[in-house]
C-alpha cells in the first residue's frame, strides 16, 4: 500500500485545530485494514511558530505516524486531515492520538475506491464519497442492483395447515439436483452452479446468485403471483443433507460443516437459522408424528439443546407426508439460532419414502389474498443478503391442498 502523507502550513488556521499536539511523545496516526493505497494530507502549524512538512510511504495494512511529535517546548495544532482511498478496494481507516504509547480513538470511517475522510480547523470529521458529497448515516446510496424471477410448477399439497416447499418442481430456475451428500451434509454456496449434491444452486434449484461488486446487497421488495391463496416465505438455505433411514427411531449422528457466513449477522454462529424436515419421496407413517426432535449448538455456543416438533397441525410431520412436505422445527426455550446439528431422531418411523433436513434462515414472507393476482412486499427494514446465497420458497400453512404454483416471482436486490 502507498501512503502519501503531505502536511502543508496554513497560518490562517492556526487559531483553530482538529488536535493538538504538545509533548514530544504525542503523535497523530492513522490505521488501515487493507494494503488498499490511501492519501493523507495534514496541515499544521507550531506555535513557537514554525512550519514543516512531512510525506510517508506505507506498503502494507499499519498503523503509520501521520504527524510527527514536536519538539521541546513546541505545542504543535493540526489544522487539517485528508485521508482518501485511491487503491482498488476498500479500507477502514481509524485516526489516533498516540500519548507515549497509549492511543486514544478520534475518528474511524469505512471508505471505499475514491472516498476520503476529512477534518478541517472546525474539529469535526466527515466522510465524502466519490463525488465530493458528504456521507451522512442516512441509507446509503444504491450502486446496483438486480431481479430475481421465479415461475415454477407445483403438486397438491399436504393437509390444510401443512407447509410446502418448491425446490423439487420444474420451471424456471428447475429442480432441485440433491445429489448424495450424507448425513453431515453440505453447507451451500449459490453463486456458482456446481454439481449435484456440492451445494451450489444446481443442488437446490435456486437462482444463481451474483454478490455484491464493492457494497452490501438488501432486499428491496417482492413481488409474487400464485395460483393458490396462501402465505409464501422467502428463505436462504444454509445447508442439507441426504440419507436420513425413515426407519430409524433413534438418533442419526450429524456433523455438520461450519456454516457459511449468512446468518441473520452475516456470521457462521447461527442467528436466526431454522431447522426443518423436507420429504423428498412420499412418507408411508399411517398417523401424525410429534416426537421427532434435533440435539442442536445454538448461536451463542450453547450444547446440547434440542429442537422438536410439537402436537400442532403444520408444527408436526402429518399422516403419509406427500412429497414436498416441509416440516419446521422449533428451538428450544430461549434460543435465536442454530450453529451445528448434532443429531436427529425421527422417533417414529415414517414407513417409507425419503427425507432431507435443511438449516436455513428467513428473509421474508408475503401474503397472496387473490390468487392469480400480483402481491407487492416492500420491507419496513431491509434484510441483508450475503455472497452465495441460496434463496427458495416455501408455501406456509396452506389453507387447502391446491398446487400452489407460483405463476411469477420477483425479487429486487439492490447494492449499497
């Protein structure tokens, strides 16, 4: 990284200053978190008075003395900063008083390619983007965005109350491609197309996704019309598995991989990822089953607790599970997330017929009233969407065992 630092006297600032320097142990510095070049300007004046300047080449991500210590007897006032990104990716840069050795924080700012962070003589620090106009902590400004669309076929449904997911049936983007990951299964990554069963959206029968360039993406609106009345969410799958034996009432050892980094923070840890039971081939158990369970770590590192169905229409696995049936399980009291899975006992066998299990976390659901009508959600708080995610949808509680297919479904992302 190169670091150009250039201090240039201006005696009609000397009244006023960003911070003053007055021992011969005091410094200003600036720390970077990237090898992203950046250039610094400083003026300054000191009192005695005297005028001096200064220029630094730093070539990696440090902590670099932007203004030298004064001499003896010298109170030196730093009159102006300029710290401007001109390398090719972002930086953080963190502007610190150093007392002899111990740093106080003055200001710190995130920039990316052509921003600077900037105080004058009136002490206040602000941040101006590419085009000389001052950031404020408002939304940011979009820098792209894209659509995502959905048409996909359907096939009747469980009983009234029962959920249903599409990652099975064809349109557009297509089925899903399991493959034969195992039990520990495969974390997911959908922004590359991958084979069937390594977690790519071939897998899932997800979109590709495409990351951000530079900023963060959000959600920002859906859009869905569907054959069927009905509750429709919007998830991100984190990661599946295959070979649960429907026969086994015991546990069913699972280790799982490290999740990727898409939870509700945009950590491995788990907040707000959910569990759920998906039938991939029509389940054969003759009456409803609410004693399946999952030993789970949550999202503060907690082990073991545990995940479980309960005796409620749609919270429960329902007689003879048609395929696509999705089966949500629910934390354990006081929890927010799940980090890894440890276990899942089926606790009654579901005869026949296949499963798969899914940690995923939601982003949104919206509620089509009309069928075959287009229904609009646009987010009070936008959801976050983080690189290589895996969205799908699930139909929730269906009031009636109509194919809810999806006619159209559009997502709008934005980048800021």
């Amino acid at each position: 990284m190169r670091l150009a630092l250039l201090a240039v006297l201006l005696p009609s600032l000397a009244l006023a200053n960003v911070f003053t320097l007055d021992a011969t142990d005091e410094t200003l510095e600036v720390t970077t978190s990237s090898a992203s070049a950046i250039d610094v300007a400083v003026s300054y004046t000191d009192s005695t008075p005297a005028y001096a300047s200064q220029t630094t080449q730093v070539t990696s991500a440090t902590t670099t003395t932007i203004v030298a210590a004064p001499g003896a007897g010298v109170s030196r006032a730093v009159a102006s900063v300029s710290i401007c990104v001109t390398g090719a990716t972002a930086n953080v840069v963190t502007v610190k008083h150093d007392k002899a050795g111990t740093e106080r924080v003055l200001g710190r700012a995130s920039l990316t390619t052509g921003e600077c962070y900037q105080a004058d003589n009136d002490g206040r620090w602000r941040a101006l983007n590419s085009s000389g106009v001052m950031k404020t902590a408002g939304t940011p400004g979009i820098i792209g965005g894209r659509s995502y669309v959905w048409s996909l076929t359907a096939t009747a449904t469980d009983a009234a109350g029962y959920s249903y997911g599409f990652f099975k049936d064809a349109g557009r983007p297509g089925a899903y491609s399991l493959g034969t990951p195992g039990l520990n299964g495969v974390v997911t990554d959908c922004s590359v197309v991958g084979t069937a069963g390594s977690g790519g959206s071939l897998s899932l029968g997800a979109q590709k996704f495409v990351n951000a360039s530079s900023g963060t993406l959000w959600l920002s609106s859906v859009t869905l019309t569907s054959a069927a009345v009905g509750t429709y969410m919007l998830i991100d799958a984190l990661w599946y598995n295959t070979g649960l034996v429907v026969t086994t009432t015991t546990a069913q050892a699972i280790t799982t991989p490290t999740l990727p980094a898409r939870d509700a923070n945009g950590s491995s840890n788990g907040e707000g990822v959910e569990l759920a039971l998906y039938t991939t081939t029509a389940n054969t158990n003759a009456a409803v089953i609410a004693t399946t369970s999952a030993i789970y770590t949550d999202s503060d590192g907690n082990s073991p607790n545990t995940a479980s169905f309960f005796g409620a229409v749609g919270f429960q696995a329902p007689a003879t599970p048609v395929i696509g049936t999705w089966m949500p399980f629910n934390w354990a009291a006081g929890d927010t997330g799940i980090r890894a899975l440890a276990s899942i006992t089926l606790g009654t066998s579901y005869g026949a017929g296949g499963l798969t299990a899914m940690l995923y976390r939601p982003i949104a659901t919206v509620g089509v009233s009309v069928a075959n009508t287009p229904t609009t959600y646009v987010p009070d708080v936008s959801v976050p969407l983080y690189a290589g995610s895996c969205l799908l949808w699930v139909a929730i509680g269906n009031p009636a065992t109509t194919a809810p297919v999806i006619t159209a479904a559009t997502v709008q992302v934005v980048e800021r």
